[in-house]
C-alpha cells in the first residue's frame, strides 16, 4: 500500500463528482494502478469470494476497442488515463480454496471454520441460480467499485461511474469468457481537467424510516 497522497476523508467523500474529462497528458502506471486495485478489493463481499475481476483499459487500442461500447460516454474514454472494466466472475467460488487456505495459513481463520466453509458455502454457491449469482456478484462488484472511486481520489485522481454501455459481447472482446464474466459498470478514471457538476440530493428523512 502506498502513502495516500490525499487523506482528508471529508474531502474524498463529500467533494467526490463525476469526472468526465480529463488531462490527457497525466497517466497512471500499472504499479499504481494494481496498488489501487488492491485497496479497492479490501471492500466487503459475501463470504470474502471477491467476485469482482478487472480489465484496464489503458493503451488506445484498447480504446478502440472500447469505443463502439460506450454509447454517449466517449469523452471519458477519449480523455482518461483508463478506463476499468469491472466484471462479477459466476465462478467466484472456484478461489474458495486459494482464499480460505491463505487465511488459515496466516492464522486469520481456524482450522474448523476453514473446513466448515468449503464444506458447506462453496457447494452452496455452486448450487446458485444464475439470476441468484448475478445478483451476488452485482451487489459485491459494485461495493468494490464505490471503494475504487475513493482510493482513486486518495491517489489524486477522479473518477466517473458509468452504466451506459452495451454488454453483449464487452466480455469476448476482452479475452473474458461471455458466459463466465457478467459486466457490472465501467470506471474512467484521471486527473481531473474539469470541476464536475454540482448535484443535488434527496435528504436522508424523506428516505428513511426508522422503527
Ligand atoms: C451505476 C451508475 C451508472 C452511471 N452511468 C453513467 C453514464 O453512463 N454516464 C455518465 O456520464 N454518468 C454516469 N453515472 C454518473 C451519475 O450521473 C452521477 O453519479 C450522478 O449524476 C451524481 O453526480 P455525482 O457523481 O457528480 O455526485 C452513473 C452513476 C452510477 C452510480
């Protein structure tokens, strides 16, 4: 993990907007990228199966690839340091025994709770309908790509959630598997050559109920 080089949280959450342009001449390096990476996946998921799976797109022949894609959000791509596809693997539980292992090993989970959870959670998610598993993976992916807009402001960068793209065939054109990896959002993500626009928001007592 690197030194935040931002780490007032009010400004991280509060200042945070959607980014659409940015300074094109500011790239993130690989290194950097995968350290924000892995600080985007400490997000929660159910069980700690991880289901989110990145593609960064960060050379413009990626780009191109990306571009018949992204509908009306080609300035993101146009303009930042990447774009990061973020996919839910429905094989998730195939790590069971990889994530389960390194935590017995470095002592984080004893030996009955390692064996209790390959035993009955990983032939449960197996036994998962597809519209259950997609629902599991959205819900994960999703908490792991909040945190990633947050570590990317940390870093100094900014990023822009986008739903607007088409699915079908994003993931083979990729190198994913189409019936293994479900696309859940696109991040670009940059340094910021633009304010953003002011947003307003509903207020939490109109939203909430308490009992
Ligand atoms: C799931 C999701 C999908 C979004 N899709 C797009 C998109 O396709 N294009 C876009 O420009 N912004 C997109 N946005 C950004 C929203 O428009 C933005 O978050 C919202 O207007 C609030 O503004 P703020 O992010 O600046 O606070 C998306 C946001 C979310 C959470």
């Amino acid at each position: 993990m690197t030194a935040f080089i931002n780490n007032d949280f009010q400004d991280i959450v509060l200042n945070r907007k959607s980014i659409r342009r940015y300074d094109e001449n500011v790239k993130i390096s690989r290194e950097e990228m995968l350290t924000m990476l892995d600080e985007a996946n400490r997000a929660p998921s159910s069980v700690n199966l991880q289901p989110w799976r990145y593609v960064v797109v960060d050379t413009n022949e990626g780009k191109e690839q990306l571009r018949p894609f992204i509908r009306f959000n080609q300035l993101q791509n146009d303009t930042s340091a990447a774009m990061i596809l973020i996919f839910g693997d429905r094989k998730n539980y195939e790590y069971g025994k990889e994530i389960y292992g390194a935590a017995l090993n470095a002592g984080l989970m004893p030996q009955e709770v390692h064996d209790r959870q390959l035993a009955t959670i990983i032939p449960h998610y197996q036994n998962l309908s597809l519209n259950e598993m997609d629902n599991v993976i959205l819900r994960d992916a999703s908490l792991a790509a909040m945190q990633l807009m947050l570590v990317a402001r940390a870093h100094g960068y900014d990023t822009n959630a986008i739903g607007g793209f088409e699915a079908e065939n994003l993931a083979e054109t990729f190198d994913l598997e189409k019936e293994r990896y479900l696309p859940v959002l696109i991040l670009s993500i940059g340094k910021a050559a633009e304010s953003g626009y002011q947003s307003v928001r509903l207020s939490a007592d109109k939203l909430t109920t308490f009992k």
